[in-house]
C-alpha cells in the first residue's frame, strides 16, 4: 500500500511539474507575443508622428541661431528675431549642453488668426497664430527649450524641468512672500538667517520622513490637516482620524499626514524657490554648470547643486537667502492727496449713512 502511494506520489509530482513547465512556456509565449506587439504599436505610432510633423509643417523653414534650431511652416511670425533674443539666454544656462538643440529642434506650426477653416488637430510641434510679437516669442522660446530632461531624482526635487529664468525679479520676490508666509517653520528659519531652515525648506536633507523636517510642530501638522486635506481625510475609514487631529490629537494628525501617498506631503515652499536655487547655482558654476549637474545623477542634490555652482553650499544658500530677501515687494505707498481723497469719501459716505432713516431716532 506505501509502494503504492509512493508511485501516486510520483505521478502527481511529474504532472504537476509537467503542468507548470507548460504553464511557464504559455506565459513565456504570451510574453514574447505582447513584447512584439508591444514594438509593431510602438513602430506604428513613431511612424504616424513623423508623418503629423511632415504635415504639419509641410513646406517648412528652418531657421538657426547658435545651435537653436527652429523647424517651421512659412509664416510672418518674426522667429529669427526671437531666437536671436532667446539664444544668448538659453547659452548662458546650458553651456555646453545647449547644442543639443541642433538636434532637438523646436517645431512650431504658425497659423492664421483670422481663419475661419477648421484645422485638423496636430499631435506634434507648438501651434502658435501668426500675430505674435517677437517679445511673446521669446518668452515661448524660453519656456520651451526641447533639451533633454535631467534624471528622474533632479525632476523629482525640483518639481519640473529646468528652465531659463525668465521673469528672475518676480520669481524671487513670490519667494519672498513664501518665506514669509509658508506655513512651516522650516521656511520662516530661513527667512531668519537660519541655514539649516533653509536646507530644510528646500528639502535639501536627505530623510526618510521629511514630515518631522518640514512641519516640526503640532500646531502645524494639525493646520496641514484641517486645512489642506481636509476633505481628503473625510472619508469612512479615516474619519475618526481626522476627528481626533481635529480635537487637539497630535498622534492622530502624524497618522493621518503619513498616510499620504508618495510625494504627497506638501513641501514647504513652491517650484519657484528651488528653480531660483538652481538657476543660481548653474549662474555661478559656469558653461560647464549644466553639464556638472546632469553628470552627477543619483547622488544627493546638496551634493549636485555644490558640483554645479563649484562653491559650498552654505555659500550658495546665503548668497540665495540674500536675493531673495533683496527682491521684497515694495509697499504701496498712497500719496499724500490720496489720503485727503481717502477721508473725503469717508466723510461723505458717514455722512450719506447717517441722513439714512435707519439711524434716526423716531
């Protein structure tokens, strides 16, 4: 009777192997059939973006200053002009870099602003109509360059690509306002002259819970909540959470904040304050800045912004917090017949309220 179980035994186990070696093939067979299929969709769709550029920008010019390469259909629109002002800008950032642009042209579709035809979509280029301004242009230009995008870790700290400051005075000063009035501690201490605070508001420290960096305090942590998710936590299961951070539970609020899902948390201050970090860093480095940075991937960004602007980076912080702090908005100041204006409206709406029924005494 065991011989006999033993041999059943056996039998089970080779057509169980046998199975699985047959179900292994299937999947290596399905494997293979998506991976072809995958590559013919993939060879049907680059195939059918070069023909929508083809006709999109069929009869098309191309215009070159440095190595700013303009792909484009005949049109008014003054593009050499622009790319004459854009250039110099876009040199200066990128150094060596920028002669990717030889090879990564901009494909611009021109179009008349008056034409009532309907034009059939275009899934490649910038469609842009023809009465634009050169100053326009430029700014298009600028905020457009087709350069290859940095790793993935420098995309994700930054929050978007690098791009030429285009705006530098305004940019600053709307980091001076987030200094200012960020809700976090982290960005306040930088405001103070605190370094650290200013590592810690640029999400410059390398930790595996920047809640702790960035929202130091209870109070913080519960305003986070209540005010920014709110309406995300009202939900049945995180409820009684939000209840509880809600009563004064600084536990429950941690809880609730860690819950969020990657990239979640809201850092202390904007896109802006670490662009104008950057932009800073590559202004200091040199023609070779850009190229430090994109060849130092997977190390720390304090580490890549230091190779970038070849200076410590408590130097490039305070050279930062100090342009910043000189970009503060300047108040409005109401001359001193607007003040005379300002009371005399007052007085005739005190006066216009007053002879109002309401306020008589009958």
């Amino acid at each position: 009777m065991s011989r006999t179980c033993w041999w059943l035994s056996l039998l089970s186990l080779a057509g169980t192997a046998a199975l699985h070696g047959q179900s292994l093939a299937r999947l290596h067979a399905r494997a293979d059939s998506l991976a072809r299929e995958w590559r013919r969709a993939n060879a049907v769709a680059n195939a059918i973006d070069s023909l929508e550029r083809v006709r999109a920008l069929a009869g098309r010019d191309t215009i070159r200053v440095g190595a700013l390469t303009i792909v484009t259909n005949p049109s008014p629109l003054p593009l050499r002009e622009a790319a004459a002002r854009a250039w110099p800008v876009i040199d200066s950032l990128y150094g060596a870099e920028a002669h990717q642009l030889e090879q990564r042209p901009y494909a611009i579709v021109a179009v008349d602003p008056d034409t009532t035809v309907q034009r059939p979509p275009i899934q490649s280029g910038i469609e842009i109509t023809w009465d634009r301004d050169v100053a326009s242009l430029t700014w298009l230009l600028l905020a457009n360059v087709p350069i290859g995008r940095p790793d993935t870790g420098w995309q994700n700290w930054l929050g978007g690509p690098v791009l030429p400051p285009i705006q530098a005075d305004v940019q600053r000063a709307g980091v001076y306002v987030q200094l200012v009035t960020a809700p976090s501690q982290a960005a306040r201490r930088c405001f103070l002259g605190d370094l650290s605070g200013c590592r810690d508001a640029l999400d410059l420290v390398d930790t595996a819970d920047p809640l702790p960096r960035w929202y130091p305090s209870a109070p913080e942590r519960r305003s986070l909540v209540l005010k920014s998710f709110g309406s995300y936590f009202d939900r049945e299961t995180q409820r009684p959470a939000l209840q509880a951070c809600a009563r004064g539970s600084d536990s429950a609020c941690t809880q609730l904040l860690h819950s969020l899902p990657p990239g979640g948390l809201p850092k202390p201050v904007t896109y802006d304050a670490r662009a104008t970090l950057a932009n800073l860093a590559l202004r200091l480095g040199g023609r070779e800045a850009y190229h430090r940075l994109v060849a130092s991937a997977g190390r720390p960004i304090a580490d890549r912004l230091v190779s970038a602007a070849s200076v410590p980076v408590d130097s490039l912080l305070s050279r930062w917090r100090a342009e910043i702090l000189a970009a503060r908005p300047r108040p409005v100041t109401l001359p001193a017949r607007g003040v005379w204006v300002v009371l005399g409206w007052t007085a005739l709406f005190a006066a216009c309220g007053l002879r109002s029924s309401r306020w008589r005494v009958s």
